[in-house]
C-alpha cells in the first residue's frame, strides 16, 4: 500500500521510483536475449515484434516485446509496480497496455524533449479530480543497463504536469525540442540502477540526455491507460465490413490499424 507521502510527492511531482524492481536474474536473462538478437533494421519484423523508431535518433524500438517470451510477458502485471498503475489510473478502470516496447540506444541517441500539463488532449490529465486518480496515461521506465551520467538519462521537468503555462521553448505540436534534454533548464536528469523502475505520468514535461558513453541503453517503456480507451467488449470489426466504408467511417471504427506480421510468402 502506498503511503500518504508516497501520494503527495507523486501528486506533486508526477513521478515515482521504484528501485531494484527487477531482480539480478531477470535483467541478465533479458540481456542475454537482447546479445543473442541478429542485426536488425528499422520496419523489419523479428518473429513477432517490430522494429520501430520514433525520428531514428532515439534508436531501435522493439514494439511488442511481450510477443517475445515470459522474460518479457511477466512485465505485463509485475508485482513490482501493477498496483501502483492500477491506484493511480483510478478505481473505476483497469490497466491497457498501449504501448510495450525495448529501446535500444546507442551512442549519440536521445528523444527531444516534449509534453506538459498545458498541452491537454485525451491521453493527459493532471492526475486528481474530486478527490480521486485519474491518470490516463502512465508510462513505466525500466533499464536493463545501469543509467547514469552520459548514459541518455530521463529527464522530467517536476510539476510541469501541472503548468497552465507552455515551457518556454515548447512547439504548437507539443514538442519542446528536438535537441537532447541536457539544455532544458529546471529538469531533473533522472539515475537509475539495471532493474529499477521509473512511473510518471505522462503529462509530465519529458525527454532525454544525449549518450555520451559507448555501448547501449537498454531499456523497457511500458505504457498504461484505463481500459475505456480500449473497445468496450473487444469487438473487432471485420474485413467486410472495413472494404464498406467510406475512410472517414473506418477512421471511427478503427482509428488505429493493427499492425499484424505479414503472411509467409508461400
């Protein structure tokens, strides 16, 4: 059970962390698996994850890495943080994954700074509301290699969750900048230990540093919102009725297209 200080500070700074959430053997089996991976390129699937990159600097993304084995399936509810997930997204909802992905980033990587409480949209709140959580995007942080200076830290900008205010530099698209984090003035460059865990709510004013350090940051993002943003009863809508419609019927009825492997050439 959280405690009543654990609560203010994440209400007050919009993140928490959780340390050693991953034991010694767990982040060893993952990077043995991520040794063992074949040289792989952006747009390619591996059996049944797909290689990724938000703008290519960021490095590789693995979408769907709970597609690769129970190493990586256990992550989906782990103990060591699925109840805090659960309290903070609300007690009307349960947790949906929107996006499970390993980042691997090498030397020279980041992702531009972006987000803030005053960029409102459907994925972010502030968090409380008479009296109750209600989060309605998490993200959930956890490296498999140490992370510390030169390593392409998270930073968060504190409170910035809740700002009516833009940040200074931020972008109409919500973006701060697409230069690492290290030149954002007020952000904590957050350090973390293989196996630990960052929660913060995705609201928050958030990036990182550039990697200095040679060799990889490897590293789970984990995505939770409350299940209403997934269809009610799990309906899928078939492919007749998908060829029906006009695009902007189908953009209602199915506004994100399942990205599925495709089928063995025969």
């Amino acid at each position: 059970m959280l405690s009543a200080r654990e609560e203010y500070l994440f209400d007050l700074r919009g993140y928490a962390v959780i340390r050693r959430a991953l034991d010694a053997d767990h982040v060893r089996a993952v990077n043995d698996w991520i040794d063992d991976l074949p040289p792989l390129e952006q747009e390619q699937w591996y059996n049944n994850i797909y290689v990724h990159t938000y703008g290519g600097v960021d490095g590789a993304n693995l979408q769907d890495i709970i597609e690769g084995g129970e190493i990586f399936e256990r992550l989906i509810d782990h103990p060591a943080w699925i109840e805090q997930v659960s309290h903070y997204l609300g007690p009307s909802t349960r947790p949906y994954i929107h996006e499970a992905l390993l980042n691997i980033r090498g030397d020279g990587g980041y992702i531009g700074v972006h987000s803030g409480g005053h960029y409102s949209d459907h994925h972010q709140r502030t968090g409380r509301r008479n009296g109750q959580w209600v989060c309605s995007m998490l993200s959930l942080l956890v490296p498999v290699t140490d992370v510390g200076p030169g390593d392409g830290a998270t930073i968060i900008v504190p409170g910035s969750h809740k700002s009516d205010f833009p940040h200074p530099l931020q972008k109409e698209n919500g973006g701060i900048t697409q230069e690492p984090g290290d030149i954002i003035e007020d952000a904590v460059e957050i350090h973390l230990q293989a196996g630990d865990a960052l929660l913060f709510n995705d609201a928050l004013c958030h990036g990182s540093t550039q990697r200095t350090n040679p060799g990889q940051r490897r590293m789970f993002v984990f995505r939770y919102v409350p299940t209403l943003l997934g269809h009610r009863f799990g309906y899928v809508p078939s492919a007749e009725l998908l060829a029906r419609l006009t695009p902007e019927r189908r953009a209602i009825v199915q506004p994100i297209i399942p990205k599925r492997r495709p089928a063995p050439v025969a």
